[in-house]
C-alpha cells in the first residue's frame, strides 16, 4: 500500500507507513494555502475564480498623507473641521466650569470648523490658522512665563490645534483648485 504522505511503497500491509510513521486510514492532507491578493493578481484567472484586483495600500488614508483628489481634500477639511469641533467641545465645557472667557473660543472655533466642514472655506481655514498660531504663541509665552496669565498650559493642545489648522489649510485650497480644473474625484490608475 503507498503511503497517503510520502508515497512510500509499504511492503507490509499494515495501518502504520514503515517510512514516515503515519497512521494511513486517519491522515487527512493539510489544505494548500491561499495565495495571496497580489499573487492572484498576478496570474490569470477565469470565471469564480477570477481574483479581486489587489487591494489599494492607501485605501484608508493617514491625516498627513497625499491630496490627490477632491475626495481627499474634502476628508481633510471634514477632519480638521472634526478634531476643532472637539477643540471647542473642550473648550466650552472648561468654559463653563472653570473660566467663561473661553466660551468665547469655542464658539469661534466652532463656526469656523462649521464653515470649514460644508463650504471648505479658505477664509475660515486661514482663520482658523491665525487663531492656532496665536494660541501656540500665547501657550508657549506661558510656559516660558508662568505669570503672564496669557494663553493655555498645554503644549500638546497646541500643537494639535495648529497640525490640524496647517492641514485645513491645504484641504481647502486644494480642495477648491481641484474643483475648479475639474479633477476627477476618484483617482484613476496611471494619471495623476
């Protein structure tokens, strides 16, 4: 008998192959691994067996990564306009509580990141921008003088805040200079 998993050629005819041990009437082969998308890819297939096309690496794109679409300006300037809507969520809840000066704050940030996420407004964006500046500024003034009274404590904050300006910035006027040359809103393959 030959043996199911080396096809060794038993003499005996016992269960147990004399080559590799096996038990021959409970060896089950393994299955074969899949290959993989981008190996399907790559070799022709027909009818239900035709591979997906490979997976775009980019598909679930980062905060910093490229604008090559108006698709993609319009989710930067919805994030950017999202991570300053939770600015002022912040800011008007400690406003309320602890200093009702930074109400004020929130309500601007909050119309302008309202202008930035439907109209993908320049105007509000540059705003937006001067105003994380100041606040960048005015946090490290206070860091460096803690008796100043001006400005927030948290460097991080800041930080935050003018990466996302800086970003609503370039989603904006990219956004608006991709609708007005008429760029596709789906990036095709070997155009750019």
């Amino acid at each position: 008998m030959t043996c199911p998993k080396c096809n060794f050629n038993n003499t005996a005819a016992g269960e147990e192959c004399q080559n590799c041990g096996v038990i021959m009437s409970r060896w089950k082969p393994r299955p074969k691994p899949q290959p993989t998308t981008v190996a399907m890819a790559a070799t022709p297939a027909s009818g239900a067996q035709r591979a997906q096309p490979p997976a775009k690496a980019d598909e679930k794109k980062k905060f910093w990564g490229p604008i090559e679409t108006i698709e993609d300006a319009d989710k930067v300037c919805r994030d950017s306009a999202n991570a300053f809507f939770f600015v002022a969520i912040l800011q008007a809840v400690i406003g309320a509580f602890l200093a009702p000066a930074m109400l004020i704050d929130a309500a601007a940030f909050a119309i302008l990141a309202f202008l930035l996420r439907k109209l993908k407004s320049r105007v509000a964006a540059v705003l937006l921008l001067i105003v994380a500046g100041f606040v960048c500024i005015s946090t490290v003034m206070n860091k460096i003088n803690p008796e100043s009274a001006v400005g927030g404590s948290n460097i991080f904050l800041a930080i935050i805040i003018m990466m996302a300006a800086i970003r609503a910035v370039q989603g904006s006027f990219k956004y608006h200079s991709m609708k007005a040359t008429g760029v596709p809103a789906v990036a095709v393959p070997g155009q750019v």
